[in-house]
C-alpha cells in the first residue's frame, strides 16, 4: 500500500501559539507511520520560509493542527484550497464564522438557539464608559463577562466583571489580544462540552462535564495544566437532556458548515443549556477533551485521526 503524504502544519503567530505546538506534535506522535509518510511543518511567528517546504512536500492531505488567527479562521484554509489541497477540520467559511464568537451566536440565534446576551466592542471604543452605555442598550448588568471575540483557549478572558474599575481593566486585557472585544452577559451553572464527528452526517460524541480546578473558569491554565480541571465523562445528566444538548451541538455544526470534528462549549443553567461557542479545531492535547470523548466513543485517538483524514478526501 502507498503510503499518503500527510503535512502537519503547526505552531503559527497567533496567541495560541504554545498550544498548537503541543496539538502538533501530538497528532504527529499518533499518526500510523504504516499508512503515512508524516511531514512535520513548524509554521514561525514570522516569515513564510514553510510555504516552500509545504509545497517542496507535495502533500495529499494537510492536518491544520493551527488555534487562533492565521489558523483557525479560514486563513490558512483559503490558501490550501487555492492550491487544491485536502486538509482535515472545517473549511473557509465555517473557520471564519466559528472563529468570530459575535456572528456565529448572532447567526445561531437567528435558528433558535439559547446563548448570552452581549455587545461587540471595536477599539474605536475602549472606554468602560461607553461599554456600559452599550451594556445598558443591550440590557446586560454586571457581572459580566468579557473576551476578545476572535481568540480561543480564554486567551484575555475575564468572568465575573462586577465594576467599572474590574470592567476598564477587562477590557484593556482583552483589546491588547484583538481589535474586537465581546461583552457578555455572566451565566453562572455547570460547563458542558459537546463534540460532533463528521461531516455530512455527523454524529454526536459523549458530553463531557468541566469542573475546573484553577481559576474560576475554565481558563488557560485549567484547560491546559495537568491537573487543572476535572472531567466528568459521560456528563452526569438526564439522558432527556443529553439528547438536547447533543441535538444544538448537531444543529451547530450543520448549520456552520463544520466538518471532521467540531466542539460546542455550553453553560447549563436552571435546566437550560447557554450556547458559548463552537471550537472547528479543538485542542489534541494529553488534556484535551475531543480525544477524550472520542475514546469513550471506541474510538483511541490513532483512528480519530484516521477518521478525520478520510473525512478530508471525501
């Protein structure tokens, strides 16, 4: 059998950085070396050297193992469909739509699903003045919670937002992170994640239930630490509303376009689960959580991989 070409690309210059750095070399560790001929490629935080060796590498399939802008958002994406190249996870359009938190829940409300209530800030308008005036309009109070709007891993997060002073030093946090700052509601309850495997006809992975055990969220440190949050694997619900919160998770990643494995983040409160996001290329790290349902699936993380490459060559 000939083995396909297969490029890792990794590492890139958005914030995310360290993380795709471990997700890369991960994936690279696991991929069966009998059925691939594994290019690892370390995209710097500056120069385009790697474009000559991605090409130099005549890959069938690419795994973008990329978090955060210039990866994640339909960047990279575009450039390997201009050169006619299959690539594992999502394409453009859903990239970029995943990628923006107030879009993607401005255009998922539109089809009926629960999410918190928030503004988007633009760094024309940084003061906590006129976020509160903002607030006001949109009937938010404090607390709140605030976040760049294009960066995951809870790079510039902060919860719990309960003044004006707490609110000018959140936002300062999280415009150093992005041009675009998202104010949201705070939904207090129990944090649920719902990963989906596939593409036309994708199925829902077990739920997974955080509870984490640094910081009051589940932050960098507690997504990423060893030991920084435990996960309650199935999530310890009513099998009433693990359907439901499966079926908006399945929804989601229709509706986005989403394909290979996506990962919706939800906030169940008073029995109703609060959309927060939707991940087109989550974490595959030792502490990550797709790998992690997958495996309570059946499904170890060698033929996850497998199964995302197939699902790229389609």
């Amino acid at each position: 059998m000939t083995k396909k070409r297969v490029v890792v690309l990794f590492g890139g210059r958005s914030a995310e950085r360290e993380i795709s750095l471990i997700t890369g070399k991960q994936i690279i560790a696991n991929l069966n070396r009998a059925r691939y001929a594994v290019t690892p490629i370390e995209i710097p935080r500056t120069g385009n050297a790697w474009l000559n060796k991605l090409m130099r590498a005549k890959p069938d399939v690419v795994i973008p193992a990329l978090h955060g802008p210039f990866g994640e958002d339909g960047t990279v994406q575009g450039m390997l469909e201009m050169l006619n190249i299959p690539y594992t996870f999502s394409g453009v359009l859903a990239s970029a739509l995943a990628m923006d938190k107030y879009r993607l829940i401005e255009f998922l409300r539109v089809h009926g699903v629960l999410a918190p209530r928030g503004v988007l800030l633009t760094n024309d308008e940084p003061s906590p003045i006129r976020a509160k005036r903002r607030m006001k309009k949109a009937h938010i109070n404090f607390p709140c919670v605030v976040k760049p709007n294009r960066l995951g891993s809870s790079v510039g997060v902060t919860v719990n937002i309960k003044n004006m002073r707490d609110l000018g030093k959140a936002l300062r946090l999280a415009f150093h992170c992005d041009s675009e700052v998202l104010v949201e509601e705070h939904i207090r309850g129990r944090e649920i994640t719902a990963p989906v495997l596939g593409n036309e006809n994708p199925r829902a992975l077990p739920l997974i239930e955080i509870t984490p055990k640094i910081g009051a969220f589940y932050n960098y440190r507690s997504k990423y630490a060893p030991g920084g949050s435990s996960h309650a694997l199935p999530a310890p619900l009513s099998p009433a509303m693990t359907k439901r919160i499966q079926d908006i998770a399945m929804r989601a990643h229709k509706l986005v376009g989403a394909r290979g494995v996506s990962r919706s983040d939800f906030i169940l409160r008073d029995n109703q689960p609060y959309f927060l996001e939707l991940n087109t290329i989550p974490g595959m790290t030792k502490t990550s959580l797709v790998p992690e349902s997958a495996q309570k699936a059946g499904i170890p993380f060698q033929k996850l991989l497998n199964m995302l490459i197939a699902f790229a060559m389609k």
